[in-house]
C-alpha cells in the first residue's frame, strides 16, 4: 500500500510538469510581444509646462520584454522627446551607458498650444496611441469697456472655443468679484458690473473649454480693467429711468460718510423697484426723497434683509434714493449692487 502511494504522488508530480510545459494552449511563450502599456495612459498637460510618461512591452503573462522604441510624429499641440538618461546600464569599464533595449521607455511631454491630440508609441510590431490634453493657463476675451465708470456695464466676450459657465465668478482685483448681471446662454458672453477700486486683470473662475466638455478651470485674462473710487454724497448721481421692462444695473462703493444719493426724473406714471445688496458692513435701508428733501412715504426696504427690495409709484417730479447705513456707527459696506427696475403700475 505504501508503494501505491508513492507511486500515485510521482505520477501526479508528472502530470503536473507536462501541464506547465505547453500543455495548455491558451498560454503564450514567454517574451513574445502582446501589448504596450502606458503611465498614464491619457495626458492631461497644461501649456508651458511638461508631463512624464513611460511606456513598458509586455508579454501575455505581463513580463516586461527588452525591446527598442519609436515615437510617431506629434501635432503642433505638443511635443515629446525621449529621456535618453532613464535606466541607463553600466559598461564592462565602469562607465554608464543607455542600452539600444530597455524593458521601460521614459518621455517627456511638452505642453505647446491649448487644444486635443495624440500620438503614437511603438516597439517591436506593436503600437499604442496616447490622447493628450493640453490645458490653457489663460485666455484672452474681448472685454468692453476696460475702464469703467460709475454705470457702465462691461461686456465679456470670450474667444472661440471657450465657454463661460452659468456659475461664473469675475475676479478684478478687489476683494470681492465683479457683479454678474447676464450670462449669455451659449456662454458666449456675460455681462458684468466691475466694483470701484478695480486695478487688474480680470480672471473667471467658471471657464469651460470644447474639447473638455464640463469642466470649471480658472484662468486669467491678457486685459486689466479699472475703475476709480469716487465720492457720490452731497449732490445726487443722476440717473436716467430704464425704459418700461427694463432695469439699470451698477456696483457703487460708499464714500466717507453713510449716505450715497442717486438721483432722477420721474414722468409721473413711473412704477420702480429698487433693489440694493452688498459686501460687507452695516445693515441698509432704502428711503425715497422728493426735491424738497422730504420722505416719500414708502418704507419697505426699510428692513434687515439683504438684499433689500422696495417698489414705489411716484408721481411727477424730481426725486433721490437714499442708501442709508441703518447703524451710522458702523462701517459701511464695502460696495453696493444695485437694480432699478421701472415695471408695469
């Protein structure tokens, strides 16, 4: 019984060598080339800077095979070249050298031109393409007017292949962003109310581009836009009424004092709604005067929200608004948004 056993075992010892020996025929031969493979397989590179990859041959039971490289031309997007002192052997005297084979190929991919291409690796009868991405570091709308006053609206325009996001957010230099009162939607545009103090470039955080779709990036513009401060109090800041269905929009910022004015003509069928928020500071409460200086009567943005809203049918005649600091031993806000809307009665 003993030597049945024995014997069992070194039958089974046989069956198992000629099973690993090509028995099974869906096992390649060690070293025959089955495929390349990259890290990382898609290259995300912003332009002006450069990205690493590596490239490895492989055999069908993942063993890295020696062989010699070959990159294909690379469009005007990018460039690549190869590292020639990755892995580099040393010789029988000492010195080190590069093998005309190696089991793994770096490069170094150079980001040229915003935009999506690819290029081609190969080595030993097989190829692998690689999609590559450039990612712009700014761009440069169409920004108009880029000195702004008081009531200007600035139009941004953005060049071809890029989108301006629903949720975008302008940067001008202050510390708080532009007013985005429109965006185009296409994206094409957007129209934006720059706070006084503006002395930069314009930078938009919510910048979308074609060829990647969905995506947020944030970029700087090539164009600086300004805006001075200036001092509204004592004589009103006229203003001319929006015609009916449409509204005026600006930022203003306070000036030493609590009190801003605006002022305007009334035709005496006139139904307004003033909205006002802000950055920063005390509470505001909106107050309609007439010429005389008194009190219209209408107190309902007179309250602690922000923004404060009030709508008023004023009859013929000249009148201000009034953006009053409701606590005078506050700081005032830092800037003010502002809509006049002019609606059906």
């Amino acid at each position: 019984m003993t030597r049945l056993i024995r014997g069992s075992v070194v039958l089974a010892a046989c069956v198992g060598i000629l099973s690993c020996t090509g028995g099974d025929p869906t096992v390649g031969s060690p070293g025959t080339p089955d495929k390349i493979v990259a890290l990382p397989g898609v290259v995300f590179v912003n332009a002006g800077q450069s990205q690493l990859i590596s490239f490895q041959l492989l055999d069908d039971n993942t063993g890295q095979i020696p062989t010699s490289w070959s990159v294909g031309a690379t469009p005007p997007e990018f460039s690549v070249a190869i590292d020639s002192s990755f892995r580099p052997v040393y010789n029988p005297d000492g010195s080190l050298t590069l093998p005309s084979e190696q089991t793994e190929m770096r490069a170094t991919i150079t980001g040229l031109a915003a935009g999506a291409a690819q290029f081609t690796v190969s080595a030993s009868g097989k190829s692998l393409v690689i999609p590559v991405y450039v990612v712009p570091v700014a761009f440069n709308p169409t920004v108009t007017p880029a000195a702004a006053v008081l009531l200007d609206t600035v139009t941004v325009t953005a060049p071809a292949g890029y989108i301006i996001r629903q949720d975008a957010v302008f940067g001008t230099g202050t510390a708080f962003p532009a007013w985005v009162y429109n965006v185009a939607a296409d994206g094409s545009s957007a129209q934006i109310v720059v706070p006084p103090g503006s002395n930069d470039l314009l930078t938009i955080a919510g910048v979308e581009i074609n060829f990647l779709p969905g995506t947020s990036l944030t970029l700087p513009t090539t164009t600086t836009v300004t805006r001075a401060k200036q001092d509204n109090q004592g004589a009103p800041v006229m203003l001319a009424l929006p015609a009916a269905g449409s509204s005026l929009v600006f930022t203003d910022a306070p000036g030493d004092g609590p009190d801003t004015y605006y002022g305007f003509v009334s035709n005496g069928v006139d139904s307004l709604r003033l909205t006002v928020g802000w950055e920063g500071g005390a509470d505001i409460d909106l107050l309609w005067q007439n010429a005389a200086g008194s009190y219209v009567g209408n107190f309902s943005g007179a309250t602690g929200a922000n923004p404060e809203v009030t709508t008023v049918l004023l009859p013929a005649g000249n009148y201000t608004f009034d953006l009053n600091v409701y606590d005078d031993h506050g700081d005032p806000p830092a800037a003010y948004n502002i809509m006049l809307e002019s609606i059906a009665p």
